[in-house]
C-alpha cells in the first residue's frame, strides 16, 4: 500500500505542477550527504511518518456476498493509515525553490483526495476516496524541526502532505450454508416419560394417555 501512495503522489505532483519541466522527483532523506550529492532541480518528497488515523476506525463486520447473492463471508473493516510527506524543494536559488513550492501548493489544494486517475493497485480494488490534506498545523506530539533536526539537515521551506490510505486487516471470517428449512424438534417421550411413537401424529399419544387416565378414576 505505501509504494501505491507514493507513486500516486509523485503521478500527481509530475502531471499537474510539474508538468512540461525536467524537475526530477526524489524518495530519498534530504540529508546531508543527499543535498551535496544532487545536481538537478529537485523536490523530495520524504516519508516520515506512518500512523493510524483514528477518526475513520470502524467497528464491526462487513459481509462478502457470492455469486448466489448470499452471505459468503464477514471481514474487518479497512483501516486507513496516515502518510505524512515532508515535501521539498531543490534548486541553486532560493527564488527557484519558493516558485517550485508555491506550483506544488496550488496543485496539492485543488485536491481533497487522490484522484482516481493516479491510484493504482489495492487502492483501485478497494474503490474509496484516499483523503489528502497539505500544510496543516503537525500534531503537537510532532515538530517538523524535530525531523529536520533527525536528519541532521538544516530547517528549510517545506509541505506537509498526509494522506490517509485504506488497508485490508487481513481478518476474513468464512460462513456456512444458508437454512434450507425450518427447526425440526424430535422428542424421545412426553412429559412424564411415556414413549412416543415415531408415527404418532403431534398431540396424540397425550391424549389417549389422558383418557386412559379418565377412565381409571372412574372405575
């Protein structure tokens, strides 16, 4: 799934903001080491972050019909993940890079989620929306200078992009055979441990009992 969500981002970001232009897209951490070794106009688009996005769990089970139009199966529920993007931008000139980044930004507002055009794989199986957001404030358990200081870069402008993807559980519960008919309840005897006869008709071995009792108290 997470290779599925970068290609999608990077379809995205290559047909609508950088289209026309030989601006390479890169995975890779903007280390150090990273930025002395490029040579091209560039942006990274860094995973940092994987998470549950705890506002789309749900509970329960969904059913899985087959081709008879029954109940064939009970799964779990997808569960979305939140990829968090650290998007960036590399040129010789500042001016190049905040132009870059304002292209990208524009691109990426025009959007609430994935289109269908750039999704691929179980993203497409699945047929829902792949939410994304860009430059919301981090959660206040995450500073983006934390990540910069972790990749031992220096602070530089920067996109937070998440996108939250749907992932199969893998929980898969198979189910039995519809009823073809309803309850069939045998008895051995009747309520006072007198054996029924197989073709006895319902009711009756009770009352030929009752009357042989009748008959005994008139006697």
């Amino acid at each position: 799934m997470i290779h599925e969500v970068d290609d999608g981002l990077r379809r995205l970001l290559r047909e609508e903001a950088l289209r026309g232009t030989e601006v390479e897209i890169a995975l890779d951490a903007p280390t150090k080491d990273w930025a002395a070794r490029r040579n091209a106009p560039t942006v990274n688009m860094y995973l940092y972050d994987i998470r549950e996005d705890m506002r789309r769990r749900q509970r329960g089970m969904l059913n899985e019909y087959g081709g008879d139009g029954n109940v064939a199966a009970r799964h779990a529920p997808p569960r979305y993940l939140k990829l968090s993007y650290l998007i960036t931008a590399w040129t010789q000139r500042p001016e190049d890079e905040h132009r870059l980044l304002s292209n990208l930004l524009v691109c990426l507002l025009g959007h609430e989620a994935l289109p269908a055009a750039v999704l691929s794989g179980s993203l497409v199986a699945f047929g829902l929306p792949v939410p994304l957001t860009c430059a919301l404030p981090p959660p206040e358990d995450r500073a983006f200078a934390d990540v910069w200081t972790a990749l031992g870069g220096e602070l530089k402008p920067s996109l937070d992009v998440v996108i939250s993807a749907p992932v199969d559980p893998g929980r898969r519960f198979p189910v039995g055979p519809p009823a073809e008919g309803g309850m069939l309840l045998k008895m051995g005897g009747d309520s006072v441990g007198h054996e029924v006869p197989a073709d006895a008709t319902p009711g009756e071995p009770r009352v030929a009992m009752m009357r042989s009792r009748q008959g005994k108290g008139t006697t």
